[in-house]
C-alpha cells in the first residue's frame, strides 16, 4: 500500500493547525512525555493507524520505555505493569476514542479525576483528540509505518 497523494503538502494550511496543537503539547506538557506517547500509541492501536504505532513505539523505546510495556500495552487491564496514573489515562483516551453511547462514562471520568488534575485532564483530552485526528488523516491517506526514525519530528513535534 502506498499514500494516494501527499496531503500535507497539498494542504499544509489546514494541516498546520493539527501540527500546532501537536507541538503545543510536545513542548509545554502539562502530562509527562512517556504519559502522553503511551496514551498516543493505545489510542493508535484501537484505530489502526500504522505510521502511529511505528513512531510511537519507537519513540517510546528511545525514551526508555521497555518492550515488554508496549507487547502488552493492548492488554494493559490484564497486566500490572501499569501504573494507576497509566491505567486512568488508558481508560479516559479509550472511552473519548470510542464513545460508547456517545458519552464518557461517569466512572471513568470519576477514576480520571481522583488522579489528574484539571489541567491535565484537559490535556489528556487534547492529546487523545489530536492522535485520533493524526489516526485518520494517516489511514485515510494510507499513510504507512515503517521508516520513521525516533525523534524525526520533533521539531515540528508531529503526534
């Protein structure tokens, strides 16, 4: 499979506010950076987005992060790897990716709250928002992993 064509290129103007929102939270985080990268790739792997998973466990990996936390990073109800600050994010990323019944259950968003403050549940939020919206817009283009290299985008801070 290759890209159809080169989406951002073609329309950087709408694009560079995604990459916006992206760097914000590369830059300022609220949410520690290993937090925010594992939240990135959870949400990456309910979606199915390739070039995601690819960047994130890399750049995961390059922060330190083990493999055995990403192998099991889908089954993260299953294992006690997982810190309960982790598991809160997992579960609020998972629920605003899903939306079941178009809602966020009141016991998630409670768990989330005993944890996280205001702030960073907003971020929580922005940053599930913004890998969701970097998930399609790489699906839709069929934008593949593969070649990325840890850190590639940093400067653009790309999620």
């Amino acid at each position: 499979m290759s890209h159809r064509f080169n989406p951002i290129e073609k329309g950087f103007p709408v694009t560079k506010a995604l990459f916006s929102m992206g760097a914000y939270l590369h830059k300022n985080p609220v949410v520690e950076q290993p937090l925010l990268h594992l939240i990135y790739m959870r949400v990456s792997q309910i979606n199915g987005c390739a070039f995601c998973l690819d960047m994130h466990s890399k750049d995961l990996l390059a922060m330190g992060e083990t493999a055995q936390r990403l192998l099991l990073l889908d089954a993260w109800r299953e294992t006690e790897l997982y810190s309960d600050r982790e598991r809160a994010a997992f579960a609020w990323a998972e629920a605003i990716t899903r939306l079941q019944d178009r809602e966020v259950p009141d016991e998630v968003y409670e768990e989330a709250r005993e944890i996280f403050s205001e702030e960073e549940l907003t971020e929580l939020t922005f940053a599930a928002m913004v890998i969701n919206s970097y998930n399609r817009f790489n699906i839709a283009f069929q934008i593949t992993g593969g070649n990325y290299v840890p850190g590639m985008f940093n400067a653009k801070a790309a999620v």
